[in-house]
C-alpha cells in the first residue's frame, strides 16, 4: 500500500517543480536587437511629492516624487474583514542618503521658486547618496543613484525584478549619467577618497539567458570623480 507520506512528498514536488516554471528571467532580449529604448513618464499617471530635504553642504533641495501606496489590511480566511491603508510617505532619509521608491525628484534652489525634474523618462530611483566625504575634500558636490531604468524582463513594470543601474549627477541634479554598462545589473559601489575614485562591480549576462548567475562574469570599473566627463575606466584587479 503507498502510504499518504508518499503522496505528501508527490504533490510537494510537483509544487515546487510548478514555482519553479512560474519564476521569470530578470532580462529578456529583444530579437535582432540589444537596446531597450527609456519608456517616458506617462502625464496621466497622479504623482505626489514627499517636503523637500536639503541635503547638508548644498544649496539644493530635494523633492522626492512617488505613487501613493495602498495596502489591503486583516485576513477575510479567518473572519476579519480586509481594510486598506493608504501611505502618503515616498521616502527615508538618513544623512548623506535617500531611499525609497521613487519615480522622479525635483530639484530646487534653496533661494528659489523653480523646480526642476532629475529626468524626464521612466524609472524607479531606489538611493541617493551625497557623497557629503568627497565635498568637504574637494568641494564638489555629487549625487549617486541607485535605480531602474528600464523594464528588462518586459512584464509592464519597473521594480527590483528588472535591472538595477548606477547613475551620477551634480548636486543640482545636473549632469545626470549612466555608469553601469547597459545590460550589467550592479553589484555594489565605493568611493576611496584617496584617490577621488569610485569603483563598482557589476555582473554581465554573458550566455544570454536572461538570469545572473555563477556562471557569468564579474566587471570591474572605475570613475576619476574629479573629470568633467566621468569616463568609464574598466579594470582587472585579478591580474
């Protein structure tokens, strides 16, 4: 007789074999085409701002722009009936950083009614870092982001399941650029002082298969902070 343990471990099995199936790749490829163009902001969409966060040692404020959140609260399985809870909140801020999930900021001058946006196409901004140690050094001031800016595994949404990217900008949000090679997810990011450096390692899908996994390659890189420019020095440290 097949004991009720062995139809347990049957019907556990083909669950997981099941999730398994269900999980998607974090990149899918496009055919006979490598680039995903930025999608833009969608104007329809109703946004709302977090109070503005002036960064110390700058002269710009910070207003983060987001979505307002909606929670569904209690368990109708065991009677108690579902409410919502709406959050109002964008972000966290903890000196020199900014998290959250945010899909643009404005930016403004401390003396000034004018606000401008960081960029006007698509995307999830998780961190913004000053990079407050590099300014008392050298008295220039920088942003570093943390972010989505593309929806690479192609499901209609921009979160932590596509790519996550490494952006710079001046503390006035201008100059925004692009560090991590397109298709690269980043790893993680520092700044040696020493130096006037930052270094990040990101991970390249090298087969194709649209995860990232052992099997593909670590890049190193490096900026020159104080360049204009900001080019993209790339590097071996196990040479």
């Amino acid at each position: 007789m097949i004991s009720k343990h062995f139809f347990s471990m049957v019907l556990l099995g083909s669950f997981l074999i099941s999730c398994k199936k269900e999980e998607k790749p974090k990149v899918i490829y496009e055919a006979e085409k490598e680039k995903v163009d930025f999608q833009k902001i969608d104007s329809t969409q109703i946004k709302i701002v977090d109070l503005p966060i002036l960064l110390k040692g700058t002269e710009y404020m910070i207003h983060p722009v987001g979505d307002v959140r909606v929670y569904n609260t209690g368990n109708s399985k065991y009677g108690s009936s579902k409410t919502k809870h709406v959050s109002y909140k964008i972000s966290n801020y903890s000196y020199p950083e900014i998290t959250g999930y945010l899909s643009n900021v404005m930016f403004q001058h401390k003396d000034s009614l004018d606000l401008k946006p960081l960029t006007e196409n698509k995307m999830q901004i998780q961190s913004i870092s000053f990079l407050d140690e590099f300014a008392l050094k050298t008295g220039k001031k920088l942003l570093v982001y943390t972010l989505v800016d593309k929806d690479t595994n192609r499901d209609g949404k921009y979160d932590s399941n596509d790519i996550k990217s490494l952006y710079i900008s001046n503390a006035d949000g201008t100059n925004f650029t692009k560090l991590t090679p397109e298709f690269q997810e980043l790893l993680d990011w520092s700044v040696i002082l020493e130096n006037n450096r930052l270094y990040f390692r990101s991970i390249e899908d090298i087969n194709k298969n649209g995860e990232f996994d052992s099997n593909d390659t670590i890049n190193y890189y490096y900026i020159d902070l104080n360049q204009p420019s900001w080019e993209l020095q790339s590097y071996s440290p196990l040479k």
